[in-house]
C-alpha cells in the first residue's frame, strides 16, 4: 500500500485534526471535556519531500497510540495537530503562528531545517516547548535555547563520519551538492568543518533548488571536476535525480548522502541504480537482530496492523515521540502538567534508556543523541548497514 494513501484515509483525521487545547495562562492548561495534551506539528505532507514527513509522523502517531492505549500521560491522552507545509518556511511559519494561536500544549517534531528555523523565534516568543525537530542543523542548537531540544545528532557529528568514510576508502577530491537554502548551508558549513579536520577540502560545489528537481547545472559542474565522491546535502527525490543524471554523464565515483535525505524514498526513487549509495543515519537500522530499539519498533509496528512501514524516518518518529513522552511523565511527578513543566522534565531526564536507545539531558544538556552510522543501499532496494 501507498504510506500516503494510509495517512490520508482515516489516519489524517486521527492524527489529530481535533481542538486544540486552550490555555489558562502561561504555562498552565485549561481542562477540556477529553483533558486531551495537543502537540501541534508543521511538516511536510505534500510536495517533493512529502515521504519525510508521513512517515516521520507516522512513526511518531504509532508511539503515541500506545502511550494512550494504557491511559495517556497523567491520565491524558496525547493528540498531534498536524499542519502540511510542503517543506516550505513561510507555509510553516503561518502554521506555526496558528499552532500558537490556538494554544497548543508545545511544538514537536517539525520536518526540515529552513521549517524549523522559520517556526524557532516564533516558538521562543511564545514560550513554547520545540522537541524533536528533524534537522542536525547547528543553527538550531547554537546559541543554546532553553525552550528547544533535540534528539537526532547534529549534522556535525554526520559529516565527521561521512569525511571518515572518504578518508578510508582514500578518496581526496570532494564534490558537493548543496539544497540551496538553510538545510545545504549548514551541510556545507558541518562537512567543511569536518574536511578541513582530515586536511581535505571540496573541488566543487553546486546547488539545487528546495522542492526542485532541476539539476542539470550542478550535474554538469561538478562531473567535470572529477570528484572522486560526492557528498549531496538535498532531499530524496533531488538526490535521486541528481545520482542517476551524474552517472549518465559518465561519473563513477561514490556518493554520500546526510541522513535528511531519507533513505527508504530514495532506495525506491533509484531502484537497482541506487547499489553503492552511501547515507549517514541517526538511528539504527529498523531491521537490526541486535538493537534493543529496532526491535520493540518492529513489535510495535506488528501489534499495530503493520501500518506503518520499517524504515529509518518513521523510527526516529518513533524514537523522538517516545523521548517527548519520558519528559512529561517526569513533569508530571512534579505536578499539574505544563509547559514550564516539561522543559525542567526533559531536562531532569539525565542518562537513561528509552524505548532501548540511550539518550542523555540535562539543564546544560538538550541533545539528546549523538549515534550516527553509515548505511549503503543495495541494488535490490535494500539498505545494508
């Protein structure tokens, strides 16, 4: 079945297209008829980069309907008001100020860096939890803001082990496609950084548009170049288009994709030309025998009907639910639930075990993560870690 198609049947209503809740005063939630905790969400739901978001959410959904299926958090169910932005910033910054507007309880997992940066002062102004927002970008984690906390690693941590991986396989000229917006800039600005640490550094660089396919331009300047790889910073179906161009210019080289680009769209978008492709991962893989996550993932998604597919977007929806979770039911041992609650929730968490993935917070503390790994796609359409 089409992930789309599941959401946009009755899923689409159940993932909380309900009232928001209202709120009494700063920090303090109004009780409504069903008590319901509403967690408002902008991501991308159409458009080019629609698969990141649906099955980001999809994941997300799956944790929170267990949570609720034994009695919600503090007695509460838990609800995602979900908002499309088609991965645009202005779209996300309407919805942002209209999740606002309505009062939700606190922001989670916006899809995208150029999203979530347009929502980040909006947030802050309001006072306003933003958990769990799909981006390693350091513009979201520098300066430290109090309200915001990650879960994913940084981009950072994704390019020191992309430029690893180079170095290994002894390759020293790197080409680089960059998104040309906020996502491609701080991937460039994470793999320079990481570059110049290996005494390496880009011969080339070219940019594609965001919800662009056009990448006839960046194909033609870097294959001349000769790069021995390539290090692409786009969204799946960009990647795609841009892999399959390249080596129909005659490129034999490797390429190395961050973990944004979402894996399981673009095993599908390549097909059997897809074999070799190389993408950095902040969760591990959903089909590991060994990880403890991967595992009560996997049982989930059976005990669910099997609607939501096994890949690494809808994991780290799954993931990052969960590390949302574990904050409230921290505040709530600490009193009423409220927004000021949870952000000194996620903060009290410390080192811990959730869902079988080791995180770490603490008031000094919002990144929750720093796992990343490489995963390579087979011509089969697997994805081999």
């Amino acid at each position: 079945m089409d992930p789309s198609a599941a959401f946009k049947a009755p899923s689409r209503r159940r993932f909380a297209w309900g009232t928001a809740a209202l709120l009494a005063a700063p920090g303090l939630v109004r009780a409504e008829a069903d008590r319901a905790l509403v967690l408002g969400q902008s991501v991308a739901l159409t458009g080019p980069a629609a698969q990141l978001g649906l099955q980001y959410v999809q994941g997300a959904q799956l944790l929170l309907e267990r949570v609720n299926a034994r009695g919600g958090v503090a007695r509460r169910p838990l609800t995602l008001r979900i908002l499309d932005d088609g991965y645009e910033a202005d779209r996300c910054a309407d919805n942002t100020r209209r999740l606002i507007q309505d009062e939700v309880f606190a922001l989670f997992g916006y899809v995208g860096t150029p999203t979530s940066l347009a929502a980040l002062p909006l947030a802050t102004q309001a006072r306003l939890p933003f958990v769990a927002p799909l981006s390693g970008a350091g513009a979201l984690r520098e300066p430290f803001n109090r309200q915001v906390f990650h879960v994913r690693a940084s981009y950072d941590a994704e390019a020191e082990l992309i430029v690893s991986d180079l170095v290994r396989r002894g390759h020293r000229r790197v080409g680089v496609l960059l998104q040309n917006d906020a996502f491609g800039q701080s991937g460039l600005l994470a793999l320079t950084r990481a570059l110049q640490g290996a005494a390496l550094r880009s011969v080339a660089q070219a940019t594609v548009e965001r919800n662009s396919l056009d990448v006839a331009t960046a194909v033609r300047t870097l294959v001349v170049a000769q790069p021995d790889a390539m290090v692409l910073a786009c969204t799946y179906q960009a990647s795609a288009a841009f892999v399959r161009a390249s080596r129909k210019a005659g490129y034999t080289g490797t390429f190395h994709n961050v973990s944004f680009v979402g894996t399981q769209p673009l095993a599908r978008a390549l097909g059997p030309e897809g074999a070799g492709v190389v993408i950095s991962q902040v969760v591990p893989s959903p089909h590991s025998a060994t990880h403890a996550l991967s595992q009560g993932f996997r049982q989930a998604v059976l005990q669910g009907g099997n609607r939501v597919q096994l890949n690494h977007s809808s994991l780290e929806g799954y993931l990052a639910a969960a590390v949302l979770v574990e904050g409230l039911k921290a505040a709530a041992r600490q009193g009423p639930l409220s927004r000021e609650g949870l952000v000194e929730g996620l903060e009290s968490l410390g080192q811990r075990q959730v869902v079988g993935f080791p995180i770490s917070l603490s008031r000094q503390n919002h990144q929750a993560s720093r796992f990343v790994e490489l995963s390579t796609l087979l011509s089969d359409g697997s994805v081999q870690t």
